[in-house]
C-alpha cells in the first residue's frame, strides 16, 4: 500500500466530518450544531398585515420636514406650512425666493407641484403612491428579518405573501414570554423622532384638544413614564429615524439602562443646526408617538449623538436598541393569525425521516456489497465519509434543518452511491475486455467522470435556483442537496480514487476480481 494526496484529502475531510458533526450528533452542551426548522422542534408561525395606507402619511411628514428644514438653512421665510395624508401645503413670503423652491421641489421624486401665487403646493402621483406602498411591505420584511437575526433566532423564515400580507415562522419559541418577546420587537414600529416642544403655548396644554393643537400646527403627546404629562410640540420633526446609524445599550449614572443613539452627517448637521438657534428652549425626544424626554438645550449639540432614556429593564433596552438600529418601519404592522406549532408533530417528523434514512441507507450499503464484494466496501466508506461531512458543514455554518432538508439527505445517499457504481460498472467493463488493473483503474475513473460532472453539476445549478427563489422549507432541501453533492464528488471521486490506487498492487496481486469488484476473470 502506498500513500497518495487523494487518500489524505479523503482522510482530512473525514477527519472534518467526524470533528464537526459530533456536536450536532451526540447534542454537546459547546460547538456548533445544525438548528432543527419550525416543522421539526415547534414554534411560532403568524401572519402580518401592513397598513399601507400610513407609509404614504409618513412620506409626505418627511418631505414637510425636508421643505423646513430646506427653508432654514437658506434664510428663505415661509408660512402656513402644513400637511395632510394628500400632500404638502406651504407660502413662501418672498416672491424672490420661489425660484430656489422649484430647483430643490424638482428633487423630490414622484411629486406634482402646483403653484398660486407664492402658495405652493406638492402631492405625490398616483404611480409614486403605489411604489411607496410596495417600499413599505419590501421594507418591513427586511426589518423583521433583521431584527429577528439580532435577536438571536437562527434563520427566521420572514417572506410575503400575497400583496400586503408577511409569512413569519420562528423556530424554537417555546415559552408564553419568549412570543411575546418575538411579537413585540416584530411589531414595535421603532420611530425615532427629534421635535422642537411649543414653549409659547406648552403651558396651555391640559386645556387644548387635539383640534386646537392642529391649528397652530402642533400636536399633543404623553410622557411614556407618566401619562398624566403632556407637551405640545411642532407636528413637523426636526428629523426622524431615517438619519439614525447607530443604537446601543448604554447605562446612566446611577447605572439605569439607557440608548445611545447616533446620526448620519445629514442628521447631524440639521441637530447641530436646531440646537445652536433653539437655546434655552427643549426637545422632545419623542419614540413611537412617547415622548421619552424632553431636555433643555443648553449649547448647540454637534456630533449628531444623543441618549433615549426610560423606565426600561436591560431586556427591553436591548430589545429596543435593535429595533432602532434595524430600522423603522415605514408602515404599522398587525396580526392577522398566529398559531402554535407544537413538538409532537417535530418528533413524529424526525421519526419517520430517519426510518427513512436509516432504511434506505441500510439497504444501499447491502445491495453495494453483494453486487460489488469490496469495491461496495470502498463505496460504502465513502457514503457514510459524506453524511459526516454534509452533517458538519450544515453545523459548521448553523443551518437550519427542516423536514424537506431531511428529505434532501435521504436523496443525498442515493446520488451519492450513485457515482460509484457508474465508476464501478466502468472499472468492471475495462476488466472484462482484459485491461491491466492500473489502465482499468485509471481509464474507469476518467470514463466515468463526464456522467458523474454532468448528473452532478445540472442537480446543483437546480438546487441553486430552488435556494434563490424559494422560501423556507425549499430552501432547506436546496441547502442540503448542495452541500450532498459537493461532498457526494469529493468523497466519490477524489476519495476512492485514492483508495483504489493505494490498494492497487494488492488488487493486481490477488489476481481475484469476484472478491474485488464481484466479476469472473
């Protein structure tokens, strides 16, 4: 026998395969393990709704506070600014100045401008309305998904469904306080707001109803501490959430759990801006319609960083971090099902795929070593060589396994047998027209090696669109055919190569081909 570099590839990748897999085998306390899917351990599936109609709202408010601050920063006087869910509505006092609008209005994409006299108004087109609303629904998946990867939920099936409608499956929640943790960091709509408070008419706030707020273009909103306050503020923000980088867990002096928030250079430059003409005057910092604080401004405040502080627990504090830094959303969200999957349903699953697993690979390794004596041997080793690999590259990168993932490993073993007994059936073909066992050997493996690229590669380019179209469960079995094909050419081709030519004098020498490859001669 005789070393050779396929031989120690084959033993370094069963090496890796044993190493990595026995965490997710034998359920180790440490190492990484594959994470069994929702239709195998239980969890939370729910369907969302998006209220579409509030992202058009937000779009006009943050245009209204683009146009203010566009105003601020160039000296140019308007009055009667206002807005409503059709669009903006504004005066500019200085007929010279309206040329400067139009320039900056014509940026604003998908809006009609109209003008009577210096009275401009802005709506959006109907065309720009209906991509808002697609934008918020591409949006709030993106952000639910986001949220729940940093709370720690191993790959969260987050996808639409229908044209308003969010598909949410986590596995792994088991408990009444672990959902309602999930749904309440799903649902919060994380709006971060900076707005200036009326200190001309604050102190008239417990005698002023909403409608007499609206008509000084103010609006009226409660302490989140204590409902009992409230403050009038400026209905148009300062700026909002989207011109936020950055949120993290903090602690105060008296170590109470804080956020620490930062802006862009857009967001810091307009705070810097407010904060140097609004001295002596407060901020509200206001957070899904609460307001959280309200602090003095006693210098312009540059580096476009602040603090949101609460009544929280360090939970919700880090709950409420990630929100933030994953985004708000631009439209509210609501449950429109939910249901419990329990583990029973998983136990049975698992029960029958690996009866199924364990039968077909049974009667594979049975079928290779009657047909083919010693060569089924060496196919055999590399069969179980690949679920040992394809167990530890799944656990090495924490995949999920679902119950068609499963069924992915069962077709796995067929397609893995499956190159070495068009490599065998060669080798025995090459024998029988009286080749030397090294021309057999050799000429076999190259024989085969178109069939096993072609079955092989158009399988994967397959199992690749089914990963890159395909939701959940499809991408589950898309995962495991791929990392079983991979593995299925390394162990087939490269590894019992290696075999056959380390074992070929002793082959030659025996001179007994039944006992080899189960043929006469």
């Amino acid at each position: 026998m005789k070393l050779n570099y396929r031989i120690v590839i084959f033993a370094l990748a069963i090496i890796f395969g044993v190493a990595f897999s026995m965490p997710s085998l034998l359920q180790t306390e440490g190492g990484k393990k594959v994470t069994l899917g929702l239709d195998l351990q239980g969890g939370l599936h729910m369907l969302l709704g998006v209220k579409t109609e509030e992202a058009t709202k937000s779009r006009i408010k943050s245009i209204a506070a683009s146009i203010k601050h566009f105003a601020e920063r160039n000296d140019i006087l308007i009055d009667g600014l206002s807005f409503d869910e059709t669009g903006v509505k504004f005066e500019v006092l200085d007929s010279d100045e309206l040329s400067k609008f139009d320039e900056y209005l014509k940026e604003v994409e998908g809006s009609v401008i109209s003008k009577v006299g210096t009275i401009i108004s802005l709506t959006l087109t109907e065309k720009e309305i209906v991509k808002t609303k697609k934008e918020a629904i591409s949006q709030a998946i993106e952000t639910i998904r986001n949220r729940l990867d940093q709370f720690g939920l191993s790959e969260p099936v987050v996808a639409k469904q229908g044209e308003e409608k969010i598909l949410v499956q986590l596995a792994g929640i088991k408990t009444q306080e672990e959902e309602q943790r999930a749904r309440e960091l799903i649902s919060r709509a994380a709006k971060l707001e900076l707005m200036a408070v009326d200190e001309d008419r604050n102190a008239r706030v417990y005698n002023m109803s909403d409608a007499d707020a609206a008509a000084y273009g103010d609006i009226i909103l409660n302490d989140v501490k204590n409902p009992s306050i409230k403050y009038l503020v400026r209905e148009i923000p300062i700026l909002d959430g989207g011109m936020l980088t950055d949120a993290s867990m903090g602690f105060d002096q008296n170590n109470r759990p804080l956020i620490n928030f930062k802006l862009n250079a857009e967001g810091a430059e307009i705070f810097g801006d407010f904060t140097g003409r609004s001295v002596g005057k407060r901020l509200a910092v206001v957070l899904d319609g609460k307001v959280y604080s309200a602090p003095n401004i006693n210098e312009r405040i540059g580096g476009g960083s602040g603090q949101i502080s609460g009544n929280y627990t360090v939970m919700e504090a880090k709950d409420l971090a990630i929100a933030l830094r994953s985004g708000a959303l631009l439209a509210p969200i609501y449950l429109m099902e939910k249901r419990s999957v329990g583990p029973s349903l998983g136990a049975d699953s698992i029960k029958a795929s690996l009866v199924a697993l364990i039968g077909g690979f049974v009667l594979v390794i049975i079928f290779m070593l009657v047909y083919y004596r010693l060569a089924g041997v060496i196919a055999n080793i590399a069969l179980i060589a690949n679920l040992f690999i394809l167990l530890a590259v799944m656990s090495l990168f924490g995949a999920t396994l679902t119950l068609p993932g499963m069924a992915g490993i069962v077709l796995t073993v067929g397609m893995a047998v499956d190159a070495n007994v068009i490599i065998s059936e060669r080798i025995r073909e090459l024998i029988y027209e009286g080749k030397s066992m090294h021309k057999a050997i050799e000429e076999g493996y190259s024989n085969a090696m178109r069939a096993i690229l072609d079955a092989n590669i158009t399988t994967l380019i397959a199992s690749v669109v089914l990963y890159a179209y395909g939701t959940g469960a499809i991408k589950g079995f898309a995962i495991t055919m791929s990392i079983g094909i991979l593995a299925s050419m390394l162990t087939a081709i490269l590894g019992t190569h290696g075999i056959y030519q380390m074992l070929e004098t002793r082959i030659t020498k025996s001179k007994n081909n039944k006992l080899w490859f189960g043929i006469k001669g």
